[in-house]
C-alpha cells in the first residue's frame, strides 16, 4: 500500500491548497488527498469563476512539485435538504476529479429528522444519481462512508459495515462503493476486519485516524483504542489495493479553545514549522505500520 494524506492537513497554515501540497510532499507523501471542502467553505479553488484555469493551476504544481492526487473529499452538506445548490457544488468535484484523474470521490450520504432507514435510502439514491451519471463521463467512484456513531432519537444514519453495504446495494451502480473510516469503525462493537471482510471489494479507500471509542476524535493512531491489527488483517484478507490514506484532522487544539491572554499572542497558534514536523512524523509512523505488515509501498 502506498501512503496518502489530505490537504486538510494545512487548512490552517496555508493560503492555497497547493501550498499544502508543497509541505505534504516535504513531509515525504507522495500521494494526497485534496478536500474540496476547503475551497467550499472559502469560496475559493473549484468554486470560483475561473474554474478552468484553477483546474489546470493544480495539474501544474502537483506535476512540479511531483506528489500525485489520487483521492478527494467532497464538501460536507445536507443533500437530503437540498434546493439543488448542493448537488451542483458537489457535480464541481466530480468534474475536477476527472479533470485531474483522481479515481475515488468521497461523497457523504445525507440525513434528516424523522426519516425512516428505507426512505433515508431512497432519497440518498435520488441524491447519488445524477452524481454516478456525471461520474460515468470520467470513470470516478463515488464513495460513500461510514459516519461516526451518534446517539439521536429522530435520525438514521449510515454509521456501520451492514448498513454500509445496504446502502450500495440500494444504489446499485458500478461506480458507487465506499470508503472505510476506521475511527467512526473504531466506536461501533463490530471488529474491523470482519466489517471490511462483508464490505469485500466494495472498500476503495480508507481513512486512517484513531480515537478513545466515545467521540469521533481524530486522533493519531496508537494515541486512542483502534486496533490497528485488526484493521491491518481485514485489508490484507480482502485484498486491499487502495492507498492508506490519513484523516487525522487538527493535531493541535484551536487558538479559539486556548486560554487568552493580551499581553502577546506568538505561540497562540502552534508554529507551522511544528505542523511540518508532525507531518513528518505521520509519514513515518505510516510506513512503520505497514512494514510491519510487509506491505509498504513507496
């Protein structure tokens, strides 16, 4: 397997998401996973009038800067409650997709109070649709995720292997599978390697993050309860090819959450030279994992 991270990784630190991919590949990862919701949330990248010309700009310095995009992440949303403004924001990333050959799109499903499972199912479909037809031009699967777990009386959502899997099978298209997330994995009872084992060839990519098994975390592996053995057994019995692709989130804790004080404000954000190093550390902490398992891929 080969290692990947996402562009997230430097939402904080960087002005541009190709400034994230420079630090990305410094840290040693030659694959990346690019989140469109960044540029939604900023009102920037795929989601300015020059489209186009952005589209080429990020072929442009991947190539220079010589780290392949091989995933993305679709801006997160309510499709179930949408005017239609949603799907054509979420149509932009599979155009960027196949602009820039990236094979797997992650696409949450959607939610709403007082829906029953079968029809939280029939609306997702209405949903993927349109989006699996789009994504039939460019051959990009649309993959959809296991969420965390979440205690709420009057909503359904897809957080566990067999639900996972009813609901690809509802779809039923060719190009719509899923995307493992092992720390929402993480806090259900179901051992991982038995969830990958009935999603079988269904798992197209992964995210890689760790948590205490109570609240969907984002934490480095081996700092939470995720069993990595388990994890690791599951993709080898299923044949995994897919990239071990990273979604540890915000390492340090928000300036917003710190204590304030006037006086000077310096290290109120943690430098980004620190962010560069646990980059780094990341990587290596990837590639320690899968040697392990004899499965490392440079």
């Amino acid at each position: 397997m080969k290692l990947a991270t996402s562009t997230f990784d430097f939402s904080l630190y960087t002005n541009s998401q190709a400034e994230a991919l420079e630090h990305i590949r410094r840290a040693g990862f030659k694959y990346a996973d690019y989140n469109f919701g960044i540029d939604y949330n900023k009102g920037s990248g795929i989601y300015t009038a020059d489209f186009e010309n952005y589209v080429h700009s990020i072929s442009e310095a991947s190539d220079k800067i010589g780290i392949k995009l091989v995933q993305a992440h679709s801006p997160m949303g309510k499709p179930l409650l949408d005017d239609g403004s949603f799907l054509a924001d979420t149509m932009r990333c599979v155009d960027a997709c196949g602009a820039w050959n990236i094979q797997n799109l992650v696409v949450h499903s959607g939610y709403a109070p007082g829906l029953s499972k079968e029809e939280t199912f029939k609306q997702n479909k209405a949903f993927f649709m349109p989006l699996l037809e789009r994504a039939e031009r460019y051959g990009v699967n649309i993959l959809v995720e296991n969420f965390n777990k979440m205690s709420c009386a009057d909503i359904y959502w897809i957080d566990n292997a067999p639900d996972l899997l009813s609901m690809i099978n509802c779809v039923n298209h060719p190009l719509f599978h899923a995307v493992w997330d092992v720390g929402h994995a993480n806090m259900q009872k179901m051992p991982q390697d038995e969830a990958l084992l009935l999603l079988g060839d269904h798992v197209r990519a992964l995210h890689i993050q760790d948590n205490m098994g109570d609240q969907d975390s984002h934490l480095v592996p081996f700092l939470g309860t995720l069993n990595l053995d388990a994890v690791m057994n599951g993709l080898l019995d299923i044949g995994y090819k897919g990239y071990f692709t990273f979604e540890i989130g915000s390492f340090f804790t928000s300036a917003q959450s710190r204590r304030q004080y006037s006086r000077d404000n310096r290290l109120m954000n943690a430098p980004i030279e620190l962010r560069d190093a646990f980059e780094r550390y990341i990587y290596d902490l990837g590639k320690c994992i899968l040697k392990k398992y004899d499965c490392f891929e440079e």
